[in-house]
C-alpha cells in the first residue's frame, strides 16, 4: 500500500525532509537517495550525553548496536523518534540524536503509539526494561502488537530492577534471593518470547550485547519490518545480575537459531523454540511473518485519504 | 399564558418516556421555542425507571430549573424514585395514569398539587394504536392538547421517526397523538397555564449537548488526535470525533485503557499536533501520571473531564462538581494544570477552543470540567458564530533560532520557550518526566530544579489577567455577591436576576478559568462585598475553599454546596440571597462557646 503522506509534521522545515516523502509508506530506504542529503554513519547518532550506566553493562552494546543500525537504515536522526518509559535502560534515548522521550514508567509503547499515529512518516523505536514492558506496561503489549502499528519494540531484559539496586523483575526466576524477596522468589517468570509470539506479533527475535554484529543486524531487520517488531536483548547487569548471564559466559552460552536451521516462518517451531527462554540462550529471528498485514498507520492514511473533505 | 414551561415525566423503561421528551424537545426548536432536556435513567443498560425534564421557554434557558409546572407519572413508584429531580408543589399540574388505579386526591405526593388530572393513557394507546408502544404519542397528545405545543411541529416529529416503519406504524402513532389531544379538550384545564407561543428563531437553532459541541469544537480548534477509553458520561466526545476526524486529516485512537489514551495523547503532542482526551472521574484519576508528564515535558493537551458523581464509580450517570480537587491538584509535584469550565451547551464551544489555544500558547496540559449535565442534557441553542474565534498555535522556533543551537527549554522571560517536534531539522532535544536543562539533558541539580519549576509556573501568569473568562452581572457596588461555575453558573444567574428584581442589590460572578485562581480578578470582585455565597454541586464545596486558598475573602464567605443528584434550584438560591440581604441577628442568639475537648486530651498524653 502505497500512499502519499498526508502531513509529513515537519513544518517549516519541511522542505529539508521532502525526501522522506518520496521513500513511499515507510519512509524507509537502504540508503539515502543521491539528491539528498548524505547518509548518516553510526556516529551520527551518539549523543554527547554521558551514560550513567554501570561499566560493563550490557545497554552499551545495545546502544552501539542501535548507531549502526539507524546508519545502516539511512534516516536522519531527526526523523527518528526514539521513546522509553524508566529505568537504566530507559534512559538510552537521550545517548542518541533523535528525537527523544525518556517518558513515565510503563508507558513508552502508548506514547510510541500516538507519536506514529500523528505523523507515520517517522521512525519510531520503543525501548525499555524488562520490568517497565513486562510488570509495569504489561496491559499496553498485546493492544501494541495486535493493533500493530509499524514500529520497534526493544526490551533490554536484565532480569533485575537495577535502577532501584536489585528487587524482583518479571524475568527473575523462581527462587531467586533479592532485595525485595530474602527467602527466595515464589513466582515464576513472564517469558516475553512466548507472550509476543502469542500475542500475534509479525517479527519476534533474541539477541545479546556479546554478539554485536548479530544485535545490530537483528534490530536492522526489526526496523525493516513492516509492521510491530519485538526485539528481546538478554542485556546483563553487571552490578546486580546472575554471574552466569554475564556478557563473557553469553558468549559460550547463546546458541544462533539460524546456526540450528530455525525456518524463522514458522510460527509454532519458533512458540517451541521460545519455551526454552531462561534455560537456552538462542539468538537469532525466531519469527517473521512473511506475509506482513496492512498497518495501522497504512490504514490510518487510507481512511484520511477515503474521507478527506 | 406562560413564558416558561417545566415538565417532567417519569415511567420504566418501556414506557417511551425519554423518546416522548425528545420528540417534543424536535418540535419546540422547530417552533422556535429555547428548552433544556434532561435525561435520568436508573443504572440498568436496559428497562429499569427513566425520567425526563424539559424546560421549554420562549427566551434562552440558564438552566433545568427547580419545581415542575406539570409533572406526568405513567406510574408512581417510578415516579417517587426520582424525588427532589422531579419536585412538585402546590403550582403544579399533575397528570397520571388512570391505570394506577389511585384516586385524584389519594396521589402519593406529599403537597397538594394546583391540578390533578388522571388520563387513560394505556388506554388510549391500545384503542388507537393497537399497542402500548404508542403511549409516548398518547402523552404528547396530551401536552398538546392542554399546553398548547404546535400539533404540526410535533406531527412532523412523529412522521420523521415513524415514516420509515411503514404506513401502518405511522398511521397508529398519528391516531393515538390525535386520541391524547381528544381527550385534552375533552377535559380542559385552565387556558391560563398553556405556552405563549415562540417569538422568531423558527428553524435556525438546533438541539445538540455538550458534548457533541465539544467534538465540533476541538476539530474547529484544530484537534489532530484524540485517545481515550469509553466512559460516562464522556464516550460521545470520542464518538462524534471518531466520525469525522480523519476528514480533517487527524486520527483516533480506542486505547486498551485511560492510561493509555493520554499517553499517547501526550506522544501525539510531541509529534506536533494539537490532542485531546476525554474522561470521567475514575479515568481522570487514572491520567493524573501522564497529566504530570505533560506539565514537566512542556507539552500541549487538553484534558475534558465530565464530571459525575464520585469518590470511585460513584454516581456514573449524575452531574457533580466534585472533581474540582482532583483537578486542581492533579498530579504530585509543583505544577499548576490550567482548568476551565463551560457554563452552558453552547458556552462548550467556546471554552473547548480556549482550552487548545491556552494549552498551545503556554505548553501544557490544560483541564476542562465539564459535567453530566452539559454533556448529556440537550439543549435548543441558536447557531455558534465562529467569526470572533482565533486559534492560537505553540511557537516554534525559527530557522535562525534553530541554527544558533536549539535548546528545548531555554529559560525566557516568558518562561515560554520555543517547541519542535521530530521531522523538524536541528530541533532534536529529549524531552522527559525527568528534571532536565534548558537543553533536556537530565539533570537533579537543585538550582536547575529551581529555575524550570519558576519557569513552568511564571508562563501561566498572563492566565490570572484573563477578565474575558470571568463573567460578572449585577450591581457592581452591591454589598452581596455570588460565586457559581460550570453547569450551576445558569442557576445562580437566574436568581441574582430574581434577587435584583426583587430590590436586592447583588452581583455575580462565573469564572470560567478556575485554575490558577486569578488572585486580582477575585479581589476586585470583593472589593465591595460584605457577604459572598458560593454555589457550586459538590458536598465540600470545592471551589468555596480553593479560592479560600489563594484570596483574602470577605468576611462572610459562605458556601451553598450539595452533593450531586441533589439539583439545586434557582428558588434555593434566591432564599439563600434573601437571608443573607437581612440585617444580622441580635448577637444573644448566637451560641455561646462551649469549652473546647482538646486540651484534656492532651494531658493524656
């Protein structure tokens, strides 16, 4: 569905953007076309704001990992909006140069939501923890993914409330001694694999700081897809994680699905690969539907088009 | 001949009683006639009793006013559930269904009204009609007959809705209309209590509510996106919005729930279009994080709240103004969310533009209360004439500003700082619930704290010089003053008119901006006050206190507050003003102090 953007939102400035109208639905394009301007590198997108990450977090693979693949997409960063709720992990939109909105605990995805729906010519990537996409904001993922507008979810998933030193997540597992829980967790872990695949998402897929080359492909893949891409980044933490989830034990751990021959169209392989999620470190596109419906933002812009006085 | 009507009928819900006060309600706008239609249901989302009051006059309506000229019970226990909604008093003509099977003087009220006519209403529909679905027509045959509505006018209603169900279904509601009209002048009542007839205006105004005239309004105020979560009495703004938005190019999202709905509100804002959401007191509850966001992240909405009663689900199907707390201090922190409140139908127009262009120009998140009452009852208004209306737009840097190096919230003397929004080159900045700079970068530095809470709070003050969202009438230098808002304003008015005519020297005064308190305003307004009453529908009265906070006030400063369902009628108001127009009793008829408890308690301790 090829449509003309009805408002490309860039206001005054719209005249230095028009060739994102000419990119057609998505806006996106490998690379910048040759009348435009010239395309981004990664280094573009680093912000001179310093992270007050631990050192030795995984989130900084994950951020490198985010430069290089906007570069690789071709947006400016202006034409990016890049929205989060609260937590460490949260915090990373601020470390780039788009458009950021480091918003409340929670509720990144509504507020994601909203931003494409009034003008779907951006580039909208969603990111978070665990606790803030999985405990918190839980309620907005299934509405996010089955009114699947096209945009990126990225959850940095811990396992651990690093912000507020080390309580209970929606990812611990069971039995696992905190701060919030002396004795030993008595609940068992969401598993966010299984909850997007289940939930209908079109693009589903692991990945880990360790593998950097595979992150950065993988969230250029989940930009690409048209539509609602959910990417699940087993992102360590350093101060209060399991030592056995570190980036160095990762490297020995993860096994990449395509290595295993994962047909990544198959939905119930990659629901049955998924079930393995705290116990097999698979890396790697679990799900991607070949045949991805029409987007809510399309659709929005059809019904503009349809009933435009 | 009267210049003033008040109806009100009561049945369950098959009686069609609610349909026979919208029919008439088409019939007096097509007359020419101004009218208020209220609505009252039981809870149930089927049957159950249901009431209607109309308030038909040949000049503009303030409001549904207290006491009924004629009140129509299909049944009594209906009838009685709604009490002091439908009050009937010794002026009232009273007319029920002989089919209750009471006698004229065993009626189950506790005064005895001017007239009491029982009528075979049933009865009449069967034999007319051949069902007792007619019994709505039967009735408006009855008013017709004895009040004197226009026959063509209500005919032309009856063919509207009947004409499409077939020549048989039409022809039996014309028959049992023409059998309540038979039966009208087969047993006159008193000519003296029929309607002069409307005086110009014949097929130029119409009937809609409030919040119908808000949908309308945010679009002409330019409105791009609206999330929200259905909810009375608010859903109709997100229904009329959802038909035609998108033909103004903007979009609509249902959300999964209230939170939600504002949240992507507030993302649609940062993405440079104006946004609204629309609630009820459980939902505006769930909003407050988001509403605290918007103040912090400078960005533009508008918040409606159509308050019911509460605490909790409360009275989701009454009016109260008992949000107005919740409102004002709507989020934690140090911030001010401006709030505003229509005061009739049509005045929503107006206020709902103002909200978008108040939360445009000083970047914020700006509250309007509305209520049950103006959303839900219908009102007949003359046509809103948009030509004095301006939209005002955020200010958005220019392209020199945005080479120079942008900084989002650049501390100016305005404390307004230019906005952009992303798509727009050199204008990316993060904007946050986090504290930041004047470039957004996070920050918990006290100083900068300091600095960004002044600056979000001194661009608001221009608001408190906002005289043109006051309203005052009466007698300027008057010793006795009253203070009324949103839907209870009309009330106050129309007794300060009565008071004045009765040779009390009073004024009034409607704020339309309730929050922040425009401190001046409200100190000129005093100035010659002794006594000032408050009028407002919530059981602490709200605002009595809120301006308490913020003004000095007159010395007598009193408050005539009651709990929603509880409608206070312009005749309560006016005795209010009568008492306090009487000079002070003797001081022996005061109390003397009884000692107080507090001090032996202490010594418990």
């Amino acid at each position: 569905m090829i449509s003309e953007p009805i408002d490309p939102g860039c206001g005054a400035a719209a005249a230095s953007t028009c060739h994102v109208a000419a990119q057609g639905e998505r806006g996106l394009a490998p690379t910048a076309p040759a009348s435009g301007p010239a395309a981004p590198t990664a280094k573009d997108f680093k912000s001179t704001l310093k992270p007050i990450w631990c050192p030795g977090c995984g989130d900084y693979g994950v951020v490198t990992a985010i430069y290089r693949a906007l570069a690789n997409i071709g947006r400016l960063p202006h034409e990016v909006a890049f929205i989060s709720g609260i937590g460490c992990s949260s915090r990373i939109p601020g470390y780039t140069t788009a458009y950021g909105f480091n918003t409340v605990h929670g509720r990144a995805l509504p507020v994601a939501q909203g931003i494409k729906m009034a003008n779907p010519d951006l580039l909208v990537l969603v990111a978070g923890g665990d606790g803030d996409g999985f405990s918190i904001g839980g309620g907005h993922v299934p509405h996010a993914i089955r009114r699947n507008l096209d945009l990126t979810y990225i959850v940095m998933d811990n396992q651990i409330y690093g912000l507020t030193k080390g309580q209970l997540s929606p990812t611990t597992k069971r039995g696992a001694k905190t701060p919030s829980s002396s004795y030993g967790s008595m609940e068992d872990p969401v598993n966010p694999l299984l909850y997007c695949l289940a939930y209908g998402a079109g693009f589903v897929a692991q990945g880990v700081p360790a593998d950097l080359d595979g992150l950065t492909k993988m969230i250029e893949e989940a930009i690409r897809y048209r539509g609602f891409s959910f990417v699940n980044i087993q992102s360590p933490c350093v101060t209060f994680g399991d030592a056995d989830n570190q980036v160095k034990v990762q490297k020995t751990r993860m096994k990449a699905l395509a290595s295993l021959g994962h047909d990544s169209t198959n939905r119930l392989r990659a629901m049955d690969l998924a079930q393995a999620y705290g116990e097999e470190l698979y890396t790697g596109v679990f799900y991607r539907n070949p045949n991805p419906p029409q987007t809510y933002d399309a659709q929005i812009r059809e019904r503009q088009g349809a009933l435009k006085v | 001949m009267l210049n003033d009507l008040i109806i009100g009928m009561a049945g369950s819900g098959g009686d069609g009683i609610v349909s026979a006060g919208e029919s008439l309600m088409s019939a007096a706008a097509r007359e020419g006639y101004y009218a208020i239609l209220t609505k009252s249901f039981g809870s149930q989302i089927r049957g159950g009793e249901s009431s209607c009051r109309l308030r038909i006059a040949t000049t503009p309506v303030l409001n549904p006013a207290g006491a009924l000229s004629v009140a129509i019970a299909l049944n009594w226990e209906d009838f009685l559930r709604f009490g002091g909604e439908l009050p009937v008093t010794s002026d009232t003509v009273v007319i029920y269904e002989q089919k209750t099977g009471v006698a004229p003087d065993a009626i189950p009220l506790k005064v005895r009204p001017a007239i009491v006519r029982s009528a075979p209403i049933e009865d009449l529909a069967k034999s007319s009609a051949g069902t007792l679905q007619a019994k709505n027509n039967v009735v408006l045959g009855l008013l017709c007959g004895w009040f004197g509505f226009g026959r063509d006018a209500i005919l032309e209603g009856i063919r509207k809705k009947f004409g499409k169900k077939g020549p048989e279904v039409l022809a039996g509601n014309e028959r049992a209309f023409a059998a309540g009209i038979e039966f009208a002048e087969k047993n006159p009542i008193d000519a003296s209590r029929r309607i002069a007839a409307a005086t110009g205006g014949k097929g130029v105004r119409r009937v809609t509510d409030g919040n119908e005239v808000c949908a309308e309004a945010a679009l002409f105020a330019g409105c791009k996106f609206f999330g929200g979560y259905p909810i009375t009495p608010a859903t109709e703004i997100m229904q009329h919005l959802q038909r035609d938005i998108w033909k103004h190019g903007g979009s609509l999202l249902q959300a999964e729930d209230e939170i939600a709905g504002i949240a992507a509100v507030v993302g649609a804002s940062f993405a440079g279009k104006k946004a609204m959401t629309a609630t009820s007191g459980p939902g505006f509850s769930l909003k407050s994080e988001v509403l605290g966001l918007a103040s912090q992240a400078e960005l533009p909405l508008v918040c409606v709240n159509v308050q019911r009663g509460g605490p909790s689900t409360g009275l989701p199907t009454k009016p109260e103004q008992s949000d107005l707390f919740a409102a004002a201090f709507s989020a934690h922190g140090d911030s001010i969310r401006p709030i505003l409140a229509p005061i009739s139908v049509s005045d929503m127009f107006g206020v709902t533009v103002e909200a978008f262009n108040i939360a445009e120009e000083f970047q914020t998140p700006v509250i309007v209360l509305s209520d049950q009452e103006i959303a839900q009852r219908k009102d007949i208004i003359d046509p809103i004439d948009t030509t004095g209306f301006k939209l005002v737009d955020r200010l958005v840097p220019t392209a020199e500003q945005l080479a120079g190096g942008y900084s989002r919230f650049k501390l100016t003397d305005s404390g307004i700082s230019p906005i952009t929004h992303p798509g727009l080159k050199g204008g990316a900045y993060l904007a946050a619930g986090i504290e930041h700079n004047e470039h957004g970068d996070p920050t918990s530095s006290g100083e900068m704290h300091e600095k960004m809470n002044d600056k979000r709070l001194r661009k608001l003050n221009p608001l408190r010089q906002r005289r043109d969202l006051f309203v005052i009438e009466g007698d300027l230098n008057a010793p006795l003053g009253v203070i009324s808002w949103g839907s209870v304003a009309g009330v106050a008015l129309e007794a300060v008119r009565a008071a004045r005519a009765s040779g009390i020297a009073v004024k009034l005064m409607v704020p339309k901006l309730i929050y922040p308190i425009a401190e001046e305003i409200y100190a000129e307004f005093f100035a010659s006050l002794d006594q000032c009453l408050v009028v407002e529908q919530s059981h602490q009265g709200q605002l009595h206190r809120l301006i308490r906070m913020w003004v000095d006030v007159p010395g007598k400063f009193v408050s005539l507050a009651r709990s929603g369902a509880n409608p206070i009628a312009p005749a309560a108001v006016l005795e209010r003003l009568r008492e306090l127009s009487q000079p002070l009793q003797p001081t022996a008829a005061r109390r003397s102090q009884t000692k107080p408890l507090y001090r032996d308690d202490l010594r418990a301790y």
